[in-house]
C-alpha cells in the first residue's frame, strides 16, 4: 500500500498549484493525482468526478493542515454578507469541518469560525470518524444503472463500437482511493455484464466486418 494518502480533494487547478507552491516551499512532500484520467463513459457530462487529490504521508497531515491554516488569510468583516455559509445550519457547517478535504481551505476556516462564534468545537475524533466513513463508501463498488446496461448491450447488438468500450470500462474501470490504490469502480455482477457485452459485440462487429468488407 501507498504511504501517501488523499488530503485533499480540489475541482480548481488554480487553487490546487496554490496549495502544491505552498507545500513546496515548506519541503512537505506531496503526489499529485488527476481523477480525470479514470474516464467514466457512464459519467461523461459529470464534472464532479474531475479533480485533483493532494496526497501526502499520513504523518504530515498535521504540519499540511496547520500550514494552511496559517496562511490562509480570513478576515470575518471583509466577507461577503451573501456568502452562503452564513445560510448553513450548525450541521451544514460541521459537515464542512469533518469533510475539510472536500473544501477550499479558506471555506473550512469560515466554517470553523462561525461554529466558534456558536461556542461549537468540531473534534478531531469527528473528523477522523468521517474520514473512515468516506473511505468505506469509496471502497465499495458501485451498481451500474439499467440504462447504462441496456444502451451497452443494444450497441453491442449493432455491432457498435461504443458498445464495447462500455463494455470494456465495465470490466476494468478502477478508481483511485484515498490511500492512492486503484479498485475496480463495478461490482462482480457488472463486470460480468461487461464480459458478456465484449463478447457478443465482438462478435456482430467482427460477423459484419467479414459479410460486408
């Protein structure tokens, strides 16, 4: 297993060389991990399953997030009275905290302080609490929809080339995990889909190739 697991998770490039200058310039270690790479078929059009993961060792965890803390500048008069987070509950709110990773460091510091002003500590308990149950989720493969299955097999049927390629990410599309090991993203049962696809349009395309050419 990888030492260096996800710190962070971030859609902004911009905000993601801030964050990696600023590692740089304190020698903090770092891997940077471009989810988009691990294209979806299914998720096309789905621009949160783009971003960048900041990974560090696990024992830099600590010095990362107080670096950050300390230079991300946050000042409460100078903040817009339409941010939304002054629309979040207390749950909202804590939910940023535990979910820090997720958020611009700025955001988590916003939060942080307007749960102080509530008299209402996050723990770093919570926090790793959170962080285990993300990780659970993200280990489990997911169930890929009926329609996905139906539009793989009908182009596989016509002999499509896009039905293979469904096809084929449903057998081996992996996803990185936190710790920045690669899992396949369907379960058994839908890899299995894939194979079957693979087969039968492997079959029509190469039938109708030798008919027609």
């Amino acid at each position: 297993m990888s030492e260096f697991k996800t710190f962070m998770s971030l859609t902004d490039s911009v905000i993601v060389d801030e964050m990696i200058q600023l590692l740089e310039a304190h020698k903090i270690a770092y891997k940077l991990q471009d989810t988009s790479k691990d294209f979806d078929v299914s998720f096309a059009h789905n621009e949160t399953k783009n971003s960048f993961l900041i990974m560090l060792n696990p024992n830099d965890f600590d010095k990362a997030s107080l670096l950050l803390e300390e230079n991300v500048k946050l000042e409460m008069n100078t903040i817009n009275s339409q941010h939304p987070f002054f629309n979040f509950t207390t749950e909202e709110l804590k939910d940023v905290v535990k979910n820090y990773d997720e958020w611009y460091p700025a955001d988590v510091k916003l939060a942080r302080q307007l749960l102080e002003k509530e008299n209402i500590v996050v723990e770093d308990s919570e926090i790793k609490e959170q962080q285990n149950k993300k990780m659970i989720v993200a280990q489990t493969p997911e169930k890929s929809s009926l329609l996905t299955l139906a539009m793989g097999y009908t182009f596989c049927l016509m002999g499509g080339l896009a039905g293979i390629g469904i096809a084929i990410f449903l057998m081996i599309g992996k996803r990185t995990m936190p710790d920045g090991t690669k899992n396949y993203i369907y379960s058994k049962s839908d890899r299995a889909h894939g194979f079957y696809m693979l087969v039968a349009g492997a079959f029509i395309f190469l039938f109708f190739t030798y008919k027609y050419l």
